[in-house]
C-alpha cells in the first residue's frame, strides 16, 4: 500500500515528454560492403523529479546492404534517465536501459531475437518550458544479435543520435 501510494504522488508531480529522433547512417567498410540505414525513433517519457526521467523509446530501423539483402530491426528500449548537472538551459544525463526486440534480413530466414543493455550519456538544451533538443553521444553496454555478441565503449561519428522533445 505504502508503494502504490509513493507512486500515486511521484506521479501527480510528473511531467510528460514526447519526442524521438531519426536517423541515417551511410558506411562503406572499403572492401566493397555498403550500407544504408535509416532509423525513426518514437518515445514516450515522464519526468519524475529534476534528477529522474523514465521512458520508452521504439526503434525501427531499415538498412539497405549493397549485394541487395534489406535489414528490419524492431526494438523496444525502456530507460531511466538521471540529471546530473544543469548549466543555464543545458542539463547533462545519462540513460540506462535495457534492448528487446527482433532483427531480420529479408529473405535470410527467421528473425534473430535482440537483448541489450546500455548507459548513453547526452546533453538536452531546454530551449523554451516545452521544448528541448536532446544528442546523445555513444554509449558502454553490451548487446546480442542472434548468435553474435558485442560489449563495449561506443565513441564515434555512427553513436551520435539528435532528437527533440515536447513536454506537456
């Protein structure tokens, strides 16, 4: 009871967000494989106080492989945000959350389940009460594809994401 009644006042204070962002990545390894993807992102979000954010991001990214095989990837991210400082209209966070969802390659058989888990930092700047534009930059987690498996430090060009949020 005592929970259900914590959460019933966090949530009247709450704030909700929405936004996304989208994407395209051009890549070309040199050795003949291009490919290219674009990538929408909805998500939904609450900010329970100044410091915590929970949300929910969808991602549906469909890339084109040079030889002709076209890529689905559906996941579903939720994630918990944490403000740790603010500077006029800029605050600095970090994400962490979790990846479920699906992978395909047209043609290539049945779909590979997807499980990640990942700490994103990113900075939002709160441009007017409602709107803010948000970038994350890379992220440290782990992620599987199928039978493949990738953990790490992720700091490039490809690991940058832009988007902007409406608050209500």
């Amino acid at each position: 009871m005592m929970a259900a009644l914590v959460l019933a006042a966090a949530s009247a204070n709450a704030q909700t967000w929405i936004g996304g962002n989208l994407g395209y990545n051009y890549s070309d390894n040199g050795f003949g494989t291009k490919r290219t993807d674009i990538s929408i992102s909805p998500e939904i979000g609450f900010s329970i106080t100044d410091k915590w954010d929970f949300a929910v991001n969808l991602d549906y990214t469909m890339g084109k492989v040079k030889n002709g095989a076209t890529i689905h990837e559906f996941v579903v991210n939720p994630y918990a945000r944490y403000t740790f400082a603010k500077s006029g209209i800029a605050s600095f966070f970090v994400d962490g959350g979790i990846s479920v969802g699906a992978h395909k390659v047209k043609d290539g058989g049945d779909a590979d389940a997807i499980f990640g888990i990942a700490f994103q930092p990113g900075i939002a700047l709160h441009v007017s009460d409602r709107v803010s534009l948000v970038t994350k930059i890379g992220s440290l987690g782990y992620r599987h594809v199928g039978d493949a498996d990738a953990f790490g430090l992720n700091v490039n060009n490809e690991a940058i994401t832009f988007g902007a949020y409406y608050t209500f």
